[in-house]
C-alpha cells in the first residue's frame, strides 16, 4: 500500500462566536436573560448600565496604533505613568476601608429562612420510640430510604443486603420488617409504604373506625384490583353490600392522600414565578403586544474606558506595559459592544417572532376561545418573518405571553392541521377542545368509549379514527371510560 499526498477544496459553513452568542441569548427566557446580564456585567467592567450620553465606539482607528507597535523598541517605561490609563478599579480594597463602624450598628445581614428537611422530621418522630441499637441504626436507615412521595420504594431483601454491605448490620428480613411497621407509625399517616395499596392501609387503619371506613378498609385489603379497574357490580357481589355502601367506602379512600410525604416536603421547595416574557392587551379591539421592560434593559460601554482608549492614541511614547494594557482594554470594549448589538438583535427577533404569531392567532387572542386557534408550525412563522426555523423554536420554547386570558406558553400555539368533512383545514387543539368538552359532559355511570367518542367526533365533522381520539385522550391526561366510571 503507498501513501499519496493531494488537496482537496472543501468548502463548510461555520457560525461567528457573535452568531452563537446571539442564539443562546435568544432562547433564554426573562429570568434567566437577568442573570446572564448579571453575569456579564460582572465580568466586563468595560460595560455598563443605566442613560448615558453617546460616545463614539468605534475603536477600529486604534487598531493600527497598537498592532504597529514593535516590542523591540527601547523605551522607558518610568518615564511614562500608567496609572493615568487605569480606572479607579485598580485601587486596592484595603486603601479605601475605614473603621469607623460603632458597636451599636445594626446588622444588616439578610437572615436566611430555615426549615426542617423531611427526613430529619421523620428521625425527630423516631427519637421518641424506644429501640435497640441495631434497631435504632435499620430504622434510620429505612428512613433515608423513604423518597419525596413517603414512599420506600425497594425490596427488603435489597435492603437488608444494604444494611450489611454499606451499614455493616447484619440482620433478617423478619427484623427489617418489624422495624418498618414502626416507621409507619409516623406522622403523616402512610409514610414509609411499600407500594399505594399499602400507603392507604396505613391511612384507613389510622382513621376513627366506622362502617364505612371498616369496609374500606377490606376493600383495599382483599379487593385492590378489582377497585382500581372499578369493577363495582363485583366488588357489591364479593362484600354482599348495595350501591349507596358502596358509594360511602369510595369516598372515604377519596380522601386519602395517595403521596403522604407530598405534602410535607413540598414545604421547603423553592416556589417558582413564571416571568411573561410579552404581554397581549386588546385596545379598542386591536390587539397591542408590548415585551416585557426588564428584556431591554439600558446598556452601554463605559465612558472610562473609551477614554483611557483615546488617552493612548494621543500619547507619543508608548511601553510595553501600555501596550498590554491597552490590548486588554480593547478587548473588553469589543466584547461589551457585541454584547450590546446582541441584546438589541434578540429584542428585535423575540418582538418580531411574537407579533407574527399574535397576528396568526388574531382570532383567538381576540376572543380566548381555544376552537379559533388556527394550525400552525414552526414553518409558518419561519416563512413569514424569513428566519430560520430554529430560530422560532428558540424563540417559543421557553417563553410565556400575558393575555387576557391567562399567562400561556407559546409554544401551546403550534399545533398540526387536519381535515374536516367540509375540506377546511382545523388545528388539532381544536379537536382536543371538542373532546375534552364531551367526555366532560358525558353520563359518568356509562362513561363513553374511545370508539364511542370517534363516532361524535364523526358527527361533529371530525373524521378521526378510534386510535387518534385514544391517542389526544392520553395527551389531555384523561384515562379510559373504565377508569372515568362513577357510581
């Protein structure tokens, strides 16, 4: 085999450090845009916020000063003072202290909120039972193994293997057992269950006994398929009872609580605040569409450094030490500039994607009525604002819009088209629209079937197949008619 040595063109398409900078900025939502602005600022003194007065940016007719610059050359550096050309930023921090404080200041510390975890909440309850030791080191660790929902999601013959293994506890599934229907004896009632079935055994043994709850209790002890499939009329046979019992033991489950340590460690979850990133009012029956302030905010590039910039041009004798720094100036000026025209082209792409949308939807955003929302893809406001298709999606993937009817993702506007039976073209979320509004009319005691539900749809004028109408049921999270029957 011989080795051969030949060019070939090849010619590729590569995007600008600029053009990268851009598409992540436009894909951020208001809070996270906040922060990186936050983050820039911090790590660009050349930039700065606020009004200010225009200077003159471009620094492109420095360009040739510094690269002319020859290393070579013999100057003397103390002749020249350099600090002239640094900002006040190279002060040292311990120039500008003063202790002046007296002890009766107030502290302005900002005191952080402090709570107690779900765990330890579960071992301060545990505290208060007498154990051995070895019962005391299983019972904590079943506790560390009890997740967000209360629930201990293993076997315990994986456990007992933990214990030995990580723990170095040896002991039997017997003893692990034991300890564990102690730990279900904390509060909230069914925490530390196996499985629901379990979790609401728990829940219905912890409750004042009554008829009803006593036959709830058999119902989910001896008859659990059976009640999740709601086979009623077998679950009536199997316990001899009429349908008004019946009726009486489910609502007692009704109010169990199915994820007993959702509601505690829901607790200590940081809440999060949707920021609209546009807001749609109508006036005098148009449509007005504003973007939301703290996306424009008021940049700049600092005074201080364009002049200590112009300071090197206007001198002579230029050192090596001058040169570097000035170089170093330079750069942060570029990059604050691209940061400014970045933000200013990401204002203008999300105004203008958002108005062509809220045009597209005129329909809807004036009436509010889901059935009016036209079919729509990525495509269609790609073609019609000339951008790329990405650049939509960027755009309306994690952005909300203030309407009149509530905040909305923009996303939700995209929807496929279909057919109707009189050649019109109709948005998919109209279908869903339509059958979520007839199964919520429906007679709970004969829920209607998916076939069913096909053949309404077919007298509506969507003709849609039985798997289609299955396939939006899931997507509007509504189970089968077996599971939407009532008594």
């Amino acid at each position: 085999m011989s080795l051969k040595q030949y060019l070939q063109f090849k010619l590729s398409q590569k995007l600008s450090p600029q053009q990268i900078q851009l598409m992540k900025l436009i894909q951020l939502p208001t809070q996270a845009f906040e922060q990186r602005l936050k983050q820039e600022l911090e790590e660009n003194p050349a930039l700065d916020t606020g009004k200010d007065e225009p200077t003159d940016d471009n620094f492109d007719e420095f360009d040739n000063s510094v690269d002319d610059y020859n290393d070579n050359d013999t100057i003397d550096a103390d002749d020249i003072n350099v600090d002239e050309y640094l900002s006040d930023d190279e002060i040292p921090d311990y120039r500008t202290q003063a202790n002046n404080y007296s002890s009766d200041d107030e502290e302005k510390n900002v005191p952080y909120a402090a709570g107690t975890s779900f765990t330890q909440h579960l071992i301060n309850q545990l505290n208060t039972f007498r154990l051995s030791e070895q019962e005391e080191e299983i019972a904590y660790f079943l506790v560390g193994s009890v997740d967000e929902s209360g629930y201990i999601r293993r076997s315990l013959s994986d456990i007992t293997d933990d214990l030995a293994f990580t723990q170095n506890v040896y002991t039997s599934e017997e003893e692990v057992e034991k300890v564990l229907k102690i730990v279900q004896q904390l509060d909230p009632a069914g925490v530390g269950a196996r499985n629901l079935q379990e979790c609401l055994s728990i829940q219905l043994n912890r409750k004042e006994q009554n008829p009803d709850v006593e036959l709830a209790s058999k119902i989910i002890d001896k008859a659990f398929e059976q009640f999740t499939k709601k086979h009623y009329k077998k679950l009536m046979q199997k316990f001899s009872i009429d349908e008004e019992q019946l009726k009486d033991a489910i609502e007692e489950v009704e109010r169990l609580n199915p994820k007993p340590g959702g509601s505690y460690a829901g607790n200590n979850k940081m809440v999060e605040h949707i920021v609209p990133d546009f807001a749609i009012k109508i006036v005098d029956g148009e449509l007005e569409l504003t973007l939301n302030g703290r996306n424009a905010p008021e940049l700049h590039v600092s005074r201080e450094y364009s002049n200590m910039l112009k300071g090197y041009k206007d001198t002579k004798e230029k050192s090596k030490a001058q040169k570097d720094a000035v170089l170093f100036i330079k750069q942060k000026l570029d990059a604050a500039k691209w940061f400014i025209e970045a933000v200013r082209q990401r204002q203008q792409t999300l105004f203008v994607t958002m108005s062509a949308i809220m045009h597209y939807q005129k329909e809807y955003f004036l009436t509010g009525d889901e059935r009016k929302l036209r079919p729509m893809i990525l495509k269609d406001i790609a073609d019609e604002i000339e951008m790329d298709v990405s650049t939509i999606s960027r755009v309306a993937n994690s952005k909300y819009v203030d309407t009149p009817y509530g905040t909305k993702l923009i996303k939700e506007f995209f929807s496929e088209s279909m057919t109707n039976d009189q050649g019109e073209e109709v948005s998919t979320r109209e279908i869903k629209k339509i059958l979520e509004t007839v199964i919520e009319e429906e007679n709970k005691k004969k829920p209607l079937t998916d076939e069913a539900l096909s053949k309404i749809l077919k007298e509506k004028g969507y003709p849609i197949a039985r798997r289609t109408v299955a396939k939006y049921r899931e997507q509007l999270d509504i189970p089968v008619a077996r599971l939407r029957k009532e008594l």
